[in-house]
C-alpha cells in the first residue's frame, strides 16, 4: 500500500464513514414519561404559542397610508349685539385642503380691523405708568406686544399704560366665550377616506371595503356596535369615544387622535382585514393637566380704498383631528420560520440533559444505570475500569 | 481519605473531568453519503438563502424622511365670456409652502360675490314649495344650505323654493366644466427634495446625489429608462406612469402617491444607495370604484368700502400628490447573525437522527449497525447482552 | 407469546424505553478547561452581550407621534423708504395652524398691486427684442412669465422685450436683502408639545412630563446642559445647535430639523423614559452643495372697489422647521427571549465538538482517548476491533 493511497484511503473514512454515537437503552417507564414529557412540553410551546398565539412563522411589515378628509355641515351663530353669521366649511375648516390633520373651529377672539399704528399697551404691571418717564422709547418686551413709542396714554378712564406701535387695537384674548360660539359644530360630520399599502407585501386596501355600497356610504354614520366600518363620523361621537365631552372640549380646543390599526395577518385572513378605529384625546395626558387646549391665530388680510392695509385677526380655538394610521402585517416567510424551529429544536436538545439528570439521581438503580452508562478512563493504563468503578454521582 | 477532601476531588472531577460521547464508526459509503449530503443541504440553506438571498445577518431600520417640493409652470384660461385669466403658482397650488402633500388646482366652480343674506334654496323635493306654510322658520336641514326663514320664494320663473340664511347666491356645483379649466397644467413640474436618514447607522441621504451636476439639474426631467435619478418630474408623466389619463383625472381630481423607496443594503453598496420611484394612484381601488376623485371648498375673503365682508368660494378640484417615503436599511450586526447560525445549528443537530433512521431501517446490514450501536439493559440484573441481543427496531 | 402482544411491547420499548448516549470520561484537567472555557465563552456572550447590552429579549416597537407647535414673538422692520412695519405670529408663521412642519419668514421680495394684465418681460436673451417682428403672439415660454402678445415694448430707457399677459407688474426675485429682513426672528420661541404612543405596549407620553411644573414652563428654556427637558427653544439656539448660522441661513432660507428621540426601556426605566432632542439641517448635505434653502410662492388677493382683483406676491424665504418624532421601545416578550437563547444552546453544542477535536489532535495521549471513545466496526464481520484498532485521527 503506498503512502498516497494510505492518505487518500484516510480521507474517505474521515469524510464517508458515519461516525454514530453509542447508546444505551433503559427499560424503565419512569425516565421514559420524563422524558417523552419534556420533549412534548417543548413542542406544545412550538406549535401552540410561537405558532398559533405569535404567529412568528410570519415576516412583518408596518403600514404606509395616505389619508383624506371631508367635513360636512352648517352652523349659525348670533351675536349678543343681534349680529347673525352663518359658517359653512370653507369658514371654519383650516387648512381647507381635507389632509391627515384637520382643524374645526369651535371658538374664538376676533380683533376686527386692525392697522399698523400706535395704541397703548394692554395694563400689567410692567406696561401701567404714570407719566412718559415710565415709558422707554424702542424697548421691546418679549412679554409686551409692540415696540414703546416712549409715551404714556390713556388706556380707560382709569388705567395709563405705554403707548406702542403694533397692530391695533391690541387683542384682548382674556373675553373668551364661556360657551363655544359653533357649539353646534358637535353635528359636523367627518368623512375619511384612508388608503394603505404593505409594500413588500404588494398589499393594497381603502378603508371602504368592496363590500360596502355606495347607498350604504351616503346615508350611514360610524357606531362602534352597529357600524364598525362606516367611515362617516359625527364629531360629538367621536369626542365622547374619546372619553371627553364635546361642549366642554370646543371652549379652549383640543387635539383628538382617530387611530386606525390596520394589523392583519395577511396568510389567512387578508380578505377580513379591515381597519379598526379608535378614538384618544391627545393634547393632555392624566398624570400631568399642564398646556392643555389648541389655539392658533390667524388673520384675514385687507385693503382700504387708499392702499392700506388691515386686517381681522382671529384667535382660533377649535379641534385638531389628527388621523394615525398604524399597522402591522404578517406573512408566512422562511427565515423566520426557520430560525423560531431553530429555537425550539435547540430546546428539545436540552431535554436529553433533563432525562439523563433525572435517572441518574431521582432514580433508585441510578448507580446501575450510570455504571452502564459512563465509563471512566483510568490516566495511568489504557485499562478500562467500566462495570467495577462506582458511578461519579453518588461516590 | 479524609470526607472534605473526597468531596473536593469529586467536585473536581464533576467539573473539571471531560464527559465525552463513545461513538461507533460504520464504514459504510452509503450511509456516510446520506449524512455528508443532508448537511449540506443544511449548509446551503444558511448561506445561499439566509445570507446571501435574505442578508438576516443584517439589523434593519426603516427611514425617517422629510421632503420639499416646488411646482413650476404656468396657464392661460379664456371663459366663454371672453375674460382670460393667467394662473402662476401663487393661484394654483394649495397650500403654498411645498410640504410632503401637495395639490395642484386644475378644474373648479367658482362663486362669486357671496355676502351672508338671504336667498332661495337649489331646488329638490325637499325644498320646493308652493307657499310659505311649506316652509319651517329655523329650521335647518344638514342636506340644505342654510337656515330656513319661512318664506317661499322664486328660485326661477317655473320653481320656487325655501328661503335660506346663508352665503348667498348659493354654489351651483352641478356645473363642473367637462374639460379641465386647467388642462394645460399636465406640462407643470414637480421638484422633489427629499432628504433622509437612518438614525440608528447614522446614514444621512439626499435624493439629489452628490454625482448629480447642477447643470442637469436644470434641464432634466425624469425618465424611468433615461433619467431615473432626476428629481424633477412633469406631472403629466407621473400620471400615465401610474396607469392614469391625466385630462381624465383632472376633471374631478384625485390623489396621485409618488412613492420613494430607498431600501438600502448598507453593508455593500452604500454608495449606490439612490431613490427609486414608483407612481399609484390612491383614491380609488380595482376592486371598489366608491368615492374617487378629490375636491375641496376655499373661500377669498374681501370687504367692500363700508367694511361689509363677501368672498369669493371656489370648489376646487385637483390632483394630490402625496410623496410617500419609505425603505428599510440593513447592516451587519451580531444579534441577528447569532440567531441566524444559531437556528442553522440546531438544525445541523437534526443530521444525525435523519442518519441514524437511514442506517438502522434502509440499509442491509441495519441489524448489525444496530446490535453495535445500541446496548439493551436488562431491568432485573445488572449483566449486560450487548452483542447476543436482537436490535429493537427488527424484533 | 401472541403477534399483537409482540407488537405492543415493541411499541411501548419504543416510546417509553428511555434511550441514552454511552459517554466517556477523561480525567484530564486541560481537556477539561479547554471545555468549561469554550462553555463560559458562549455563557458570556449569551447573558452579557444578548441580554444586558442588545436587550434581544425584548419585543421591539415604533413610536406612534403628534406634535402641536407655537411661535412666539414679535418683529419691527425698517424700509429705507421710511416705512416701518410690525411683525406677529399671524403674520410670518406659514400655515398658522402649529403642526409638524412650520415655517418662519425671515426674508422675502414683494411685488405688490399685481393685476391680470399685459406688461414687457424681464429682460434676458430669449426676451429681448428690437420690434414686434421678434415676438410670436400666444408663445408661452415655460422659462418665461407669461404669454406673448406679439409686441415688442420698452421694459426700461434702454432695453426693449416682449409683452406678456400676466400677473403684472413681473415679480424682479434678484432683488433679495442681502440682510434678512426679519433678522429679529432669530429671538423668537417655539413651543412644542409632542405626544407619543406604543399603541402594542399602551405606553403614552407626552413631552411635558408630569414632573414640570406650570412655572417652570413659564421661564424655561431649552439648553442641552442645563434645560434637556425644557420644550421651548430659541430659534437661533436651536440653528446654532444644527452647527448653523441663523443669520446666514435666515437670507436664503433652509429646513431645519428638530429630530426628537422617544428611544425607551419599558422593562426598567420607563418612569425615566424622556425625549432626547437633536437638531440638523436637512436642506443641503456636506457632499453636494445643490439646490440648498427653501423658499415659495404665496399672494395676498384683494378687490379693488370696482370688484377687480388684484394681489401682493411674495416670494417668502425662511426656516422650515421639521419636526421629526423617532423612536423605538422595547418591552420583555417571550418569543424573542426563547429565540435568543434557543440560538445560544445552539453554540452551546458546538462545545463538544470543539473540545473532542481539541482532545484527539492536541493531546499528547490523543491516540489513547481516541481508542477508547471511538469504535471501529468491520464491514466483513460482526467482530468488534475495540482496543486494537488504532484511531482514525492518527493512522
């Protein structure tokens, strides 16, 4: 046999020849149920909660969506002074292009006809004076509202303050309505039309369904029990959803989440997956009641005859609608697959661990079994010592 | 032998003392075929599709994103009353600042001169009248247009109807023109700045690459084949790019989602990193046809010289475009690999069982593997029958 | 002995015969270090790195946000004309409605009284021209500002180009302040209210924690030292803090994003669990320096008392503040923890395989473990070769 031959015969064993673990079989029931326990335990928790409660065989996507909104309605409001005024939508809905955050004003402070002029500033400490001496000229108090002219005018009958120069007349947003002025805004309607994608899924949906009709769309009204998928929502609905009372909320505003989950399981159920609606007032938060309500300001701009500019400025409270969409959906994929079965196998590896711990010391001949079972190597012969030497474990 | 130090060297031993399997080597090809061919198998598996197809050795994070968009071009209209009018941007784009979504105006009705009074309702079975007793004074029906005030008046010289409180005259929005008034608006541009970052890898990225020259900056359009990296795209292509008509979809306006992927593998090709671009259009889906078509109600507000307030209300209809960004970046981390060869491993661990049941049912010579390999123990004496007795898979 | 009775007890050995590895023990102390190392190795890994520095038992989540922002501040602008001009939040905040995106002018080019009418373009090569012969009536040049009449008109003493219908007079946008008009803008406050969601975990925040009190909010602002957890910034602290010069960027414009990380442990400190704030600016990256500022198109409308209407157009520049809400939470959750630590027993198998190698090859007395571990069986025979055989690592 030469020497090349000799190597390549070694090779082949070395790759070719199975190389199989010795065993030792143990007619004994006891470690036999341990056993089959553990390992039945181990696939239970495989099957039924990775599988069926997990769902960790799926590969997951979060939802992108694209949201458009219509509100619907009129209201009417009269003024102490007898002045009427009617308000559609183009009125009280800002921005008016209907996209994923919507404003409906509920409330305000008007400062008609502003000009940019000079007028006394609004009494506080720090602007109340007595004659120009109290009044510096170009000061500008970031708490103030305009740059000091250095005078001091008469702001009533009774109170002085320092002239400046602003938009005037100065705003007095401390007047506001104790009951909102579109109080009956609570009737408005809300119509969302959302459409969402999974796009490594190539998943596409609206939230109104195939199933849904057009008669059905014009005539029906989002109701938790009734109708979960209608996507017209009266807003004192959905206020009181929210756990908040509309009237109350429509003083100093607010802002209100619409959160629509899309989650689905796109392996079995895709044709049920519709979205699922729910309603939480975002702008204040129980453990803390600090900087409540939504306002912004905003003006309407004109111009005289002459060329000049004024304009109406409006202190606006109302509800912001901010619609968030989230989601996440699954499918069936193979790496994850593979890697909770990886999991769950290298568990049932363990189980042998349990069994052989179990016989060897819960058992009463765990000496007998270990003798047969584990053979010690003696370091100073090449003598096996197999059935006389007395088990490791109980020596 | 003192009883501590017997304890010690058993501690020792237990600790310390190799444990290691007895193993049986069957010289037999066939059978070594089969465990050399699963492993690799399972060898394959892990590399070709977990890493090189899957890249799970990766960590990923999806993108966080904002975008400015421009719109430029201009139209001409002419009425079929012989008045023109030009539009620029300032007219036709709402709102103006070029955020995430934006609209371009391209048909509307327009109402003129409303002041809020009094006039006659649009005429429909629920507000015709014949007298004023068909009429309800403060009545107010959230399909009308206003409140009524108990009068019934001519709407035109054949039909009469209720009269409301409103923004009068009342919009007539019937009378949609059938061409776009716009239609010149499908040569406007789009330009998209995109700028984005994986916070996590600490990856910033523009959709304006740094090998893009600003020479063809202004003078390029996008082209799917020719252009795909400019950002700049002309309205009428994006459109027919989502399978649309764009004369079509003016007409009664729409939501156009521009889609920007950047998925990204930051391992490799972080360099080649760019956008890419996909078109869909969002407010209406194959399988339900319900509500498509996207229009809003705004008003200009004017005062006349006695500081009385009308305005001007448009229904606007246009076509959204919404620029949706999305993607997933993946780098190399431990975690993920870990779990990945870790799954791999377990799943080499099943080799040998599939072996084993191979060799011990499908071979010849399965008996004798099996008297070799597996040792019986006897219950009631601690002899062993290793070699006489028969394998438990053939009695 | 019946068949079936036979068959039984075969099946009962089957299952309930517990069958275990036969196993050897070396008493070799470097063996056995060389395993107990590589063990603590994969041990270390496991509970140091997967566990307290990954948290990889812990189900992920993204943030769910909304933000409500509010400028405040005035400004007071000088024309060399001798005009002055007051500035409120009504008047340079764009859209005034506070949500993710604001915009502040801080610099703008006026053209005001525009009307529908004809005038000469600016000059430029494609504009120019020496009589009527040089311009096409109804031409509409993309890169112009109207359509041509077909006249040729005096612009200014010296040069002559073609008339337009347009917006007239042409917007001149070369004429930027070279300082930025509202400089003062650079003291104004934003307030953000921000509040978050991890719909999974039913986890809600908002950045005003409850440990702030009302006066704080009052007089703080934001500093990375000494107020993180402040929500009002100063707009020029927050540019500088972007490694920017608001006085720079305030000329031409930019985006600045106000990067806010939720990033939270649910397990330990969710009571800790507060934003963490970045800034950037996100309109230019250091790579490319294309197409950097931000700046658009809006007009004020107005009617004249003859109802003809006419416009002021301003080309605003300013800082477009994102606000950009990331974040992801991390709570115990079974599957992930199974996964890891499924992975870790896994590599805790490789162990063996290592140490048999490390035995066989790197032992002075490899030969003689090798014996007695491995069996050879003999193809032509049933005879075992135990003892005498020699291992197969070192023939």
């Amino acid at each position: 046999m030469s020497r090349t031959a000799g190597c390549w015969q070694s090779c082949v064993r070395h790759v070719f020849h199975y190389e199989t673990v010795k065993t030792l079989v143990i007619p004994n029931v006891r470690v036999g149920c341990v056993f089959r326990f553990t390992q039945l335990l181990v696939l239970l928790y495989v099957v039924g909660y990775v599988c069926v409660v997990q769902k960790s065989y799926q590969e997951k996507e979060s939802v992108v969506s694209t949201v458009t909104t219509k509100v619907k309605g009129f209201a009417f409001t009269n003024t102490s002074t007898g002045n009427w005024k009617f308000w559609d939508v183009a009125d009280y809905v800002i921005p008016p292009q209907g996209e994923t955050s919507l404003f409906v004003l509920t409330n305000m402070v008007v400062t008609p006809h502003q000009t940019q002029t000079r007028c006394p500033e609004l009494p506080n400490p720090s602007t109340t004076c007595v004659d120009d001496c109290d009044c510096i000229e170009g000061l500008s108090d970031p708490r103030g509202n305009g740059i000091q002219t250095g005078l001091c005018e008469n702001f009533s009958t009774t109170v002085r303050t320092c002239e400046v120069l602003s938009w005037c007349p100065l705003e007095i947003d401390s007047e506001l309505p104790e009951r909102a002025l579109l109080a009956s805004a609570e009737n408005f309607t809300l119509f969302i039309k959302n459409s969402i994608t999974y796009p490594k899924f190539n998943f596409h949906r609206r939230n109104i369904g195939s199933h849904i009709s057009s008669s059905y769309l014009q005539s029906c009204e989002f109701h938790r029990a009734t109708d979960p998928e209608c996507p017209i929502f009266r807003l004192k609905h959905i206020v009181s959803e929210a756990g908040e009372e509309f009237q109350e909320m429509a003083v100093k505003g607010g802002v209100l989440g619409i959160i629509i989950d899309w989650s689905c399981d796109l392996d079995w159920w895709a044709e049920t997956c519709h979205p699922k609606y729910s309603f939480r007032r975002l702008d204040k938060d129980p453990a803390s009641n600090l900087a409540p309500g939504y306002n912004f300001r905003f003006a309407k701009y004109y111009k005289t005859q002459n060329e000049e500019e004024f304009r109406t400025l409006f202190k606006a409270y109302g509800i912001r609608f901010d619609v968030i969409v989230f989601g996440t959906a699954g499918r069936f994929s193979i790496v994850p697959t593979i890697v909770n079965l990886g999991a769950a196998l290298a568990f049932l590896s363990l189980v042998p661990v349990v069994s052989d711990w179990f016989m060897l010391t819960c058992m009463r001949k765990g000496d007998l079994y270990s003798r047969h079972k584990v053979t010690h190597l003696h370091e100073d012969g090449d003598a096996e010592a197999e059935l006389t030497s007395t088990s490791y474990g109980t020596q």
